[in-house]
C-alpha cells in the first residue's frame, strides 16, 4: 500500500515515468531496516521505552547501510535515510527541514503515514481513512510539506469511493 500511495503521489506532483518508478520500487523497501531491530521491540504491545526507541529510529540509517553495496542507489538510500525527516525539522536521523529533505523522502513520508495510520497496530487500533486524512491535514507544515499533503488530499477525493464509503 505504501508504494502505491507513493506512486499514485509522483503521479499527482508530475514526476516523470522513471522517478514514478523509482518512487515505487523504493517505497517497497522504505522499512527494509527493521530487519535490524529485534521483533520483540517492533512487535511490543505497549508504548515503547526511550531505549526501544532509539532503537527503532536507527532502522532508516540500518537501510541506507543495508543498499550500500548497491553503489548505484544514492536516491534509494537518501529516501530510505530521510522518510522520517519531519518538514519543521524535527525528524530523524539528520533533522533536516523543508526543502533540505529530498523530495522523494517528503512524499514517502506522507504515503508511509496515511498507511501507518490506517492500519491495526499491537498498541491501538487503525484510523479510518478520514481520521487518517484530518491527522495529515493537521500536521501539514510541521511534520508533512503542504503541497504533497495537498496533493495526496486531491487524490484521495478523487477516489469516489473513499467519500462515500466513509473513507474505507
């Protein structure tokens, strides 16, 4: 789901056909780092120490490092590094902030977000899409860039479904 978002986003903003396709690819692998985190941390029911924390921040950086051999994926590494950089500057591993943060990483962002947050997780329950979508709207500018919040915001309502079936 999160590639697609991804994709249906590079569409939306007017990538070209191969950055569409490498946004695609690497949303595939955006959390290939969490195979360096143990499972009892990313399974835990409860909210996570600061310690497990920490630790689980470390899988972008653990995912960059994983594709370094792949000497030919800078963009993959930088998008998978940067996806949860925040647009304030508050993110992590780097807190880059605004425009700093790659484009590709600002839209994998939002897409890993709205699909993060639709989804059951062992310490709460999933959002509706439109619970979803009001979260988004709301961390526009602080967490999200506004334009690709806007964007993702048109292709939802450009899905007849998603307001009619109450965003399911």
């Amino acid at each position: 789901k999160v590639s697609e978002h991804a994709l249906k986003l590079a569409q939306e903003l007017g990538l070209s056909k191969d950055e569409q396709e490498v946004m695609r690819e690497t949303a595939l692998l955006h959390d290939i780092g969490k195979v360096g985190i143990a499972e009892v941390i990313l399974n835990k029911p409860d909210r996570l120490n600061p310690q497990e924390w920490a630790e689980v921040k470390r899988h972008s950086q653990i995912g960059e490092e994983f594709l370094q051999p792949l000497k030919v994926l800078h963009i993959e590494q930088s998008m998978i590094r940067h996806h949860h950089e925040r647009y304030d500057g508050k993110g992590y591993p780097d807190h880059l902030k605004g425009e700093d943060i790659p484009l590709y990483a600002r839209i994998l962002a939002v897409a890993d977000a709205y699909e993060a947050m639709t989804s059951e997780r062992p310490y709460r329950r999933a959002f509706s899409p439109i619970e979803a979508l009001t979260e988004l709207e709301r961390c526009s500018g602080t967490q999200f860039d506004p334009k690709i919040v806007e964007a993702f915001v048109t292709i939802l309502k450009k899905d007849k479904g998603f307001l009619r079936k109450g965003g399911k």
